[in-house]
C-alpha cells in the first residue's frame, strides 16, 4: 500500500512539472513556423471526415506542397491526430498546445513505469521528474506540429511494456502506429532487443514470435509506404555534399550543440541553418579527435553492453533513434534538431536518476537538495523558453538572437512583424534574409507580397518572378504572379500561372479559387463552378468561401 501511495505520488509530481513548465505556453494564440505549414495550410485538415481517405494516401507534406516535394514522409497518425483536433476545437493553438502538455506528461509516466521495474522508484521518479522539464525538450512540446516526437515516444514506450507483459499483439499494434506517426520508429526492434538482453538476458532468436511479429509489421509499414510515397525515404535536399562531410562534422555538433544543451539547458537553439555549423574538412585535426572520441565511447559501451552494463544500454539504446537523421542513412535537409533530442535524452534523464539514487543511499539530505536545485533550474529555463515561443515574433526573435545569420530565421521574423503591422521592419527582414541566403525563394515571395499589398504591382510582379526562378515549385508564388499578370491585362499569362500552381499541387485552394474567377471573366462557367466547388471543398473556412458558395448557389449548383 505504501509503495502504490509513493508511486502515486511520484506520477502526480511529474504531471505537474509537466504543467508548470509548459503552462506559459498556452498564452498563444496564433500558429508560426511548422505549425502553419502543416496544420494552417494543410487543406486536408480543413475537410473534416471527409479528408481521412486522403490522410492514408499521401505523404505528410505532400497536400502543401505538392506531389513533386523532395521531402518524403508517411504519417497519417500524425495528421489523424490534427483532424481529430480541428474537427472539435476549430484552428486555435491553445488547445492544441494544451495536447501537446498532455502528451508529454503521459511520455513521462510511461518511462516513470518503464524505469520502476529496472531502478528503485526513487531512481525512477527523480529520471521522470527531469526528463518531465528538460529544456532541450521545449521544441518538441511547445511546438504543435512536432507531436510526431511525443507519440512516436509514447508508442515506444507503451509497446516495450505491454511486450515485456507478453501482449504481443499490444506490442506490435503500438509500434506499429509508431511508424504511422514518425518514421524513426521502425527501429525499436533493435532497441527492444537490446533492453531484452540488457534486463533479461535473452536473444532475438529466444523470442521468435515477438520479432517475427514485429518484423511482420515494419514489411507491412514499407510495402504501404513504398506504394504511397514516390520514394521510400528522403528528407529533402541534402544538407551535406557527401557523407564524409556529415562524418566529420556531425560528431562536434553532437558534442557542442546536442550534449551539451541538453545536460545544462543552455545554448539552446531552434535554428541551425548554414553558415552557422561550418562543414568539417579532412584536414581540421579537431573534426578527427571528436570523431574518434565518438567511436571510443561507442565502442566501450558496446563493450559493456556484452556484460548487460545498464549504463551501456541507456546510453546507446535510447540513442537508436537518432540514426534516421545522422545523414548516414539517407539524404536530411537540416544538420539536427533539439526535437530529434526528445527520445535519446531519456538515457540522459536515466543517468541522472541513477545518481540521485546512489547519492541519496549516502547523503539523502544532499541529494535530495541538489535534485531540488536541478529540476528547479531546468524548469526555469524550459519554461522561459515556451513563454517566448508562444508568439511567432518572440520564436522567431530567439532563433535570430541564436542564429544570426539565418536567412531562414530572418524571413520567419519578417513574417511575424508584417502580421502586426509593422511593415518596415518585416522589409528590412527580409531584404537581409535575401544578403544571407540569396538563392532563397521565400524573402522574394514575402517582398513581392507586401508590394502587392502596398499598391506597388510592377515590383511585386518582378519579385515573384525572381522566387519562381529560385523554387519553380512555388505554389504561393505562381499565383502571384498571376494576380499581377491580370492586373496588367495579361489574361492569358495569368491563366497560365495558375494552371502552373495547379499542375504543382491540385489541393492549393487559392489556385482554384483565382481559377475560377478568372474562368467566369473567361466565360467558361462550368470551368468556373468546378474551381469553384473545389475551392469551398479544400477551405470550407476561408473568408471567402461564404461568398463563393452563394455564387454556386446562383448558379443553380448548390441547393438554396
């Protein structure tokens, strides 16, 4: 009785670390960065019920941007779990945060549960408790759109606990709805195997039915994604120009911008685009010594996970899941990310319980009051950090204020400036997001929208033209240009530009909706209700779709 009381008490503590850090949060009121890439712009999740069809047969980016996107990835969970929301609480970023809290508290219970049948509940509590409010963790949780890390771990989790109960069918049905979420999860078979030697002692071939179960499943995973997904995997245009590049330079970022962060809860970052992380050649001594350090760790760590050393596994299992976006296994289009962090730092929170246990078995009182002082100082900081990311101006302030000479952080402010009202300094932004990464289409995009806004149509014209010539595939761009081509009388032209934007991506609401303007103007009236009916079908919420369904309705589509 007395141990259920404590463990009790130990998961209401976390839960409410949990809150307390993230609370600050959920003052925002508007979506920024990936968040409206992929929840705002999605039309999918404008649909409703009637979208989920779609959900299970496109990549996750596809609908935004377009089948012909670089970025391959699969995870109709993930946007399952978006509809699910929008379909009851509407477009509004509080609530979603708020499930984001929530999942993160349910992350930190179940690795509350994992440790306590591996450490004294001590041990385990004092690991849930930090991981609960580790800084490094702020991306994953405050940002809506990087829940794919917390249910990805919450599937991990759950699944090696209802395996270890012998619920293979559980198991496997949780890794597989893992995979559905985030692909990073199609390796918890090495990592459930390695945790089955470690505790237990066993082999793979000791539990056939589990790892043919498993293996089963992650088949059944790619053979659906091979035949949604015109590759298999790819995440973009390839940050590294070769891999021995990524060998060199990714064991110092590990180091200095994963470690590092991650321990202390300083030198956070949200954006490490170029020039920031210079490539490592083969002729910097320091890039040799941090790659043979790495392999020296790793190689004593496997040398004590043959001895089932605990230590050994929560060092390299949990960091399993940073292998997807090592550059080693396929093409990635950023150098890292604190999100990627969210996973292999309950090896970190872990290791930190462990010695809050061995302290506490000698100097309790010691212990006890440095735990205090550690969770305190990280909960500080974590919460600091979701208090300036619950507005994009203060995201995308701090991205700057780390990541000076990011183009892209600087078009993501400007963005947020010209959202209120400041359109001087959103300018400004942009024009040096243009001197930093000049072959960027999105500062060009943005310049040519505010001139389009501020009357000036012939810049604006010039500008989208120069965004198309650095990303073809532009949806927003081509549209432009071809509100600036009818402007100028240029029918025809414009007429082209959106057949352009539709040829890209068939779901761009706002494509269909000029289309269908300009098919009335062209007097093609079925081609008009056709585009039309689209339109109201992809954003049944846009400001102009109340008027659009009157318009069919007068045309006799749409009952009165």
């Amino acid at each position: 009785m007395r141990a259920s009381t404590s463990s009790s008490r130990a998961a209401w503590l976390v839960v409410l670390a949990c809150a307390a850090a993230y609370a600050p949060c959920l003052g925002a009121r508007e979506f920024f960065h990936d968040d409206r890439a992929w929840i705002v712009s999605n039309p999918l999740l404008h649909q409703g019920l009637s979208a989920l069809p779609k959900i299970f047969t496109t990549g996750y980016v596809e609908p935004v941007l377009g089948r012909a996107t670089p970025i391959q990835e699969y995870r109709p969970l993930l946007v399952l779990s978006f509809l699910a929301q929008t379909a009851t609480t509407g477009f509004s970023a509080a609530p979603m945060r708020a499930a984001n809290i929530a999942l993160h508290a349910l992350v930190c219970l179940l690795l509350l549960a994992s440790l306590k049948r591996r450490v004294p509940l001590e041990a385990a509590a004092a690991a849930a408790l930090l991981f609960a409010v580790l800084p490094v963790h702020a991306e994953a949780v405050a940002l809506i759109s990087w829940r794919s890390e917390l249910l990805t771990a919450a599937a991990i989790l759950a699944a090696w606990l209802c395996l270890e109960d012998g619920r293979i069918a559980a198991g496997t049905a949780l890794y597989g709805a893992g995979m559905l979420v985030k692909e990073h999860a199609v390796l918890f078979p090495i990592f459930y195997a390695l945790a089955d030697w470690t505790f237990h002692g066993k082999k793979p071939w000791q539990r056939p039915r589990v790892y043919q179960a498993l293996g089963a499943c992650a088949l059944g995973y790619f053979a659906v994604r091979s035949l949604v997904l015109s590759q298999v995997m790819h995440g973009g245009v390839p940050y590294f120009a070769s891999r021995l590049t990524a060998l060199l330079t990714l064991p110092r970022f590990y180091l200095l911008h994963y470690l590092w962060p991650s321990a202390m809860g300083l030198g956070l970052c949200s954006d490490y685009s170029r020039p920031l992380i210079a490539d490592e050649t083969a002729s910097s001594p320091s890039s040799w010594l941090c790659l043979i350090a790495l392999i020296v760790i790793v190689v004593l760590a496997l040398k004590a996970l043959r001895r089932r050393a605990a230590w050994a596994f929560w060092f390299l299992a949990p960091c399993i899941f940073l292998l997807p976006t090592s550059h080693l296994v396929f093409p990635l289009d950023t150098i890292g990310a604190e999100r990627f962090l969210y996973i292999p730092t309950m090896g970190l929170a872990a290791g930190l319980g462990w010695l809050f246990h061995r302290l506490a078995a000698r100097r309790r009182t010691t212990a006890y009051a440095g735990m205090v002082l550690l969770a305190g100082w990280y909960l500080c900081l974590t919460a600091r950090r979701a208090s300036a990311w619950s507005s994009a101006r203060g995201f995308y302030e701090a991205a700057v204020s780390c990541n000076p000479v990011s183009g892209r952080a600087r078009n993501g402010l400007g963005e947020a400036l010209v959202a209120r009202g400041d359109g001087s300094g959103a300018r400004e932004q942009w024009w040096r997001a243009v001197e930093l990464d000049p072959l960027s289409s999105d500062p060009f995009y943005n310049l040519a929208r505010l001139e389009w806004d501020s009357g000036n149509k012939q810049a604006s014209e010039v500008l989208a033209r120069r965004a198309l010539v650095l990303d073809p595939q532009s949806t927003d761009a081509w549209v432009l240009l071809s509100l600036a081509l009818k402007d100028k009388g240029d029918a025809d032209g414009a007429f082209d530009a959106l057949r352009r934007a539709l040829d890209i991506n068939p779901d761009d609401a706002l494509a269909h909706y000029n289309m269908g303007r300009l098919s009335l103007e062209r007097l093609d009236p079925a081609a008009a209700v056709a585009h039309f009916s689209r339109f109201v079908a992809l954003a049944p919420d846009d400001p102009d779709a109340a008027r659009v369904r009157e318009l069919l309705r007068s045309m006799n589509v749409l009952p009165r």
